[in-house]
C-alpha cells in the first residue's frame, strides 16, 4: 500500500470513532470443506424449540447426519435481535458434534428491532425498502459495543468455527439518521447543510441520483464497517486465546454478489484481488477498504434461482446474478480465499412452498453447479 494510501484509510478509520486498526493474528488452519459439503441452517427459533426437549434434539440431529449433513449453522440471535440463552447453543453444539456434524456459531451483527432513534436506520424519501428484514444501525455506539460484548462471552463455546452475518448497512438508500450524518461529517471534517440531498436522493420514479459527495460517502461506509469488523475478529480472537483455546477459523457471511455489494457497503473483496480487478466506478483508494484477508472463508448469499450464467441471461439478466457467475466473480476478487455458498430452497418453490419436479430439477442443476471440493454449501429452508 503507497503512503498516501495508508495515510488515507488511517484518517477514515479513525473518523469512524471505533478505535484504531490492530492487525490481527495469523489465521487458523483453513477450513475442511468436506465438513461443509453439504451444511444446513438452523434458524434461532428452531433451535429454541428443539433444545426444550433432548430427546427431540438427539433425534432431529441423528435424522440430519443421516440425510448426509456435515455440518450445522447456529444464528444466536433471533430475528428480533435478542440473544439467545447461551446453555442452547452450547446443548446444540454438543449434540450436532456427537452426531458427527461440524457446528458453526452464527453471530448477526446488526440485526433486530431498533431500540432508539440513533439505531433506527434512516432511508431515502421515496425509498422501497419496507424494513421486513428487522435491521439496526451500524453507527450506533451501543450496538457495535454489544457487538464485542457478545463475542468475547461466546468465545469459550464449543463450535469448530464462527460465522459473522448481517454485518452491513440494510440497503442503498439508507442509512441517513443523525449518528450516521455526523460520524460522515467528521470523516469529511466539515458539515453537511444539504443532507441528505448532497450523497444521494431518490427521484419519482424511484431511482438513485448520485450527489456530489457519493465517492466519498461509499468508501466513508466501507472503512466504518471494515474497522467495526477487524475489532469484532480481534476480540474473538483474543477472548479465544485468554481462555487458553485454540483459535477456530472465522467466517463472514455477505451478499454473494459482489457488483451488488455498494448496497450494503460491506466490501468483501480482498485488495490485492480488488487492485488487480479495477471494479467499475470505485472511488478513489476503494480496494483498501476490503475486508475479505481479514477472514478465513466467505459465505455468499446466492439465493436467485438461476443456477448457470445462460439461465441468468436467458431471463434477462447479467452473467454474474447466476450462481456459478456469482462464483467466478468471487474466486476472481478473493484470489484463493475459501468460499462457501448459501442457497435458498425456498427461492426454487412454488407459491406453495413445494417443489415441483420441475422446480427440483432446477435445484438439483445448481447443486451440481457447485460440485467441488473446494467450495461448501449451506442450504437454507
């Protein structure tokens, strides 16, 4: 990284008011993803009920390992934000371990019901963003505190690897309440009277119109969430290692398509890959904002039902919204990083929830699509 760059990201990250950047340890042993060949997701609410009765646990595990799943994700939050009671998930990780599976712990960052107005994310006017995925503010202080909090208390758990979900912004077109426009102000060292009008704004017709400070606005994100990151895997890591246990890779959870990823603002590439890649219409410095070295594997959200990059085309769409395109970008923009992928089941059914034969088939096609050794997948019902 030239001087000036360094100096760069240094001012951005220490505008972001989160601490300062400390490299982290050298990472753990990578990944077996013959464990995670074939991986399933548990949702919070399903794992509350099942850990109420042991012998239902049991059974609902010994059931898993014999439809061939090799390993388990465990979100610890529910979809409302709260935690869920630690002796679950310590009961469910042992349970899915003595099965034979590889249990995974799953922290979302900022996800849940806002409490205030500082964690209530703000969006455009004229935005169609309806909010039904319950999401928090990432430049609320008292979340990202909670943030750390809760890794440092999971870090002794059994689990043989833990996966950061939820860790950007909800959409584009937020998030613009008071905390996040005057941590962007002190980034900028200046105030913003036409706010929110001067990064971006909405027409009638609902589309995005760039203002003068855009640029500035998406690397502002990106260092605010990397910085936030980097301390999340630091406190992990330290916690793991304070109660004298070895470390365990640590996986990020983003959206599987990266020429989508601006809408979050989580850049998951990693820089060395980003420079060479020269992706479009990046502000100045972007690739140092990436985030993908500093974790061990990714897990790419690819739930659209298009398996290969001509059914993509064929229905009118880019290359890359296909899965085995949204692979290809990431193998290009990780470089030899490990990368599992998470499909959705519920994308491929019909208005019933069933699959038809048709419907099965079209799964069955991206799960061949995604055959290799080197990459795992998770399988979200």
């Amino acid at each position: 990284m030239s001087r000036p760059a360094a100096i760069l990201f240094a001012i951005a990250l220490s505008a972001c008011r989160t601490g300062p950047v400390i490299p982290v340890e050298p990472p753990p042993p990578r990944l077996d993803m013959r464990s995670f060949m074939q991986s399933k997701w548990l949702p919070a609410e399903e794992l509350t009920a099942l850990t109420e009765n042991e012998m239902l646990l049991a059974a609902w595990s010994d059931s898993q390992r014999a439809d061939g799943t090799t390993a388990v994700f465990l979100p610890i939050r529910r979809n409302d934000g709260t935690v869920l009671e630690k002796q679950r998930s310590v009961t469910a990780a042992n349970a899915f371990q003595n099965a034979g599976m590889q249990s995974v712990l799953v922290v979302p960052l900022f996800l849940g019901t806002p409490r205030t107005a500082e964690e209530s994310p703000v969006r455009l006017s004229g935005s169609p963003w309806d909010g039904s995925c319950p999401r928090i503010s990432p430049t609320s202080t008292r979340v990202r505190a909670n943030n750390l909090r809760l890794l440092r208390e999971i870090a002794d758990k059994p689990m043989d690897a833990l996966c950061i979900s939820h860790a950007g912004f909800p959409s584009i077109d937020t998030d613009f309440n008071n905390t996040t426009r005057f941590a962007f102000e002190s980034f900028l060292g200046k105030a913003i009277p036409d706010w929110p009008d001067s990064v971006a704004s909405l027409d009638k017709d609902g589309d995005l119109l760039r203002g003068p400070l855009w640029d500035r606005w998406i690397f502002w994100r990106a260092a605010f969430l990397a910085n936030h990151l980097v301390s999340c895997r630091k406190a992990f890591d330290e916690a793991r290692l304070n109660a004298g246990l070895e470390a365990v890779p640590v996986i990020l959870m983003v959206n599987g398509y990266y020429s989508l990823h601006t809408h979050e603002s989580l850049n998951w590439a990693t820089a060395s890959a980003l420079r060479q890649s020269r992706f479009p219409n990046a502000p100045s410095n972007y690739n140092i904002t990436a985030i993908g070295d500093r974790f061990d594997a990714l897990l790419l959200e690819c739930f659209a039902p298009l398996p290969r990059e001509a059914d993509a085309t064929a229905s009118g769409y880019e290359a890359w919204s296909s899965v085995r395109g949204a692979v290809r970008a990431a193998e290009k923009l990780t470089g030899d990083m490990q990368l599992l992928v998470a499909i959705s089941r519920e994308a491929y059914s019909g208005p019933d929830g069933m699959l038809n034969n048709e419907e099965e088939l079209f799964l069955n096609e991206t799960l061949s699509v995604l055959e290799s050794p080197d990459i795992g997948v998770l399988m979200i019902d």
